[in-house]
C-alpha cells in the first residue's frame, strides 16, 4: 500500500510539473495556466472562482460526470449528472424488480 502511495505521488508531481512546463515553453503572453498536457490531461493553475466551480461541479447543462477539475490537474466530477445517471439506474432497476415480482 505505501508503494502505491508513492507512485500515485510521484504520478502526481510529475503531472504538475508536466503543465507547468508546458505552461512555461511559451511566450509569457501566450501563458493561460490552463489547458491539456498532451492534449488529454485537464489542468488549471489560475485562481478558482465562484462560477467555474459551479461549472464543474454542480452543471445541469453538462451531460459528461467527469469535467475539467477547477485547481490542479485531472478531473472534477459533475454531482448533477452524477445523480441524473444514478436516478436513471435506480428507475431501471425498481422496473424490473416488479417486473420479475
């Protein structure tokens, strides 16, 4: 378990370093300190606010669970959709439930 550990650690720096590398291969004025590391990894440097946490988050209007995390690199997960898919899940189940009674 402590190796494990370690690695996810070690993941973890290297994902950060990653970005921020990125981040600095270009021009000062090209920096956004938001983007993809190899066009797949989401990460954000740039303060959070209030809006862009609610976009993550709690999103009605997003149908993806998994969205861009709002402060470091990877994902957030979206609670809206989260519970949307689950209620979906548990209508489905409680169907055939009665359908088998």
């Amino acid at each position: 378990m402590k190796r494990f550990r370690r690695f996810m650690m070690g993941l973890g720096i290297g994902l950060i370093a990653a970005a921020v590398c990125q981040e600095l291969r270009k021009p000062p004025e090209e920096r956004t300190w938001h983007g993809r590391i190899g066009g797949l990894m989401p990460y954000d440097f740039r303060p959070p606010t209030s809006e862009r946490l609610r976009e993550a988050y709690w999103n009605p209007g997003e149908p993806r669970i998994f969205t861009d995390r709002v402060l470091g690199v990877g994902w957030a997960i979206n609670f809206y959709s989260l519970l949307q898919v689950l209620s979906e899940l548990m209508a489905k189940l409680q169907t055939t439930i009665r359908e088998r009674s």
